[in-house]
C-alpha cells in the first residue's frame, strides 16, 4: 500500500508529461493533416537531441543549484550566476548545433521521402532548450 500511495500520483505525473510532450502532435494532425504529421514526427524526433540534453541537464543542475542556495554564501551565489549565464548561452547555441548536426543525420539515417521535415528541427530544438 506504501507503494501505491507513493506511486500512484507518479502516474499522474508520467501520463501528463507524455501529453504535454505529444499534444503538438495532436494538433498537427487535426489541423494539418497525417502526411504533415509524418514529416513533423521525423523532424521531432532529430530535435529531441535538444530535449534529451535539457533533461539530462536539469537532473543534475536542480539537486547541485539547492544544495548552494542554501548555503547562503556570496561566493557560491556569485558561481551559480555565472553558470547559469553559461547554461543559457549554450542552451542558445544548442538548437543551431542540432540544425547543422541534422543534415548528416537525415543524409545517413533517414529515408530521402522525409527530408522535407528538416525545416522542423531548428523551431523545435529551440523550443526544447527553452525548456
């Protein structure tokens, strides 16, 4: 039962992350159509690099930047500062790294039906890294 009570709302929580992370695709579909919806998955798929990398990110920033908050100390503020200053430039220049990684990505990986789908990538890392 403790294991329900703590699991339960986990459930909540995983279900409502996997809605928030496909409802652009529910709206593609309904507006645009599945032949959209096809391109923009594929296009999707090359820009979760950015996603994968924000998360991966986060789970170890979060747990490090509480630690130093609460110390209460000039210096630690002051590093947090400038990391983050540094996280955020680099989570600027990230979609534009994913934008150029993806043409050799599609060129090797992926069939020449859905290249068309590239012009997704960029917006869509960018949205990520704004994450």
């Amino acid at each position: 039962t403790d294991a329900l009570k703590t699991g339960g709302p986990l459930i909540i929580h995983v279900l409502s992350g996997t809605l928030f992370l496909m409802s652009d695709r529910l709206f593609v579909s309904y507006f645009e159509g599945n032949t959209a919806l096809g391109l923009y998955s594929v296009g999707a798929q090359v820009a979760m690099i950015a996603f994968i990398i924000q998360q991966s990110f986060n789970q170890a920033w979060v747990p490090y930047l509480f630690k130093n908050l609460q110390s209460n100390s000039l210096k630690n503020n002051i590093k947090i500062v400038k990391v983050s200053y540094l996280v955020f430039i680099f989570f600027l220049i990230l979609p534009f790294a994913i934008k150029l990684l993806s043409y050799p990505i599609f060129s090797f990986i992926i069939d020449a039906k859905f290249y068309e789908s590239i012009q997704y990538v960029f917006r869509i890392a960018l949205g990520y890294s704004f994450l």
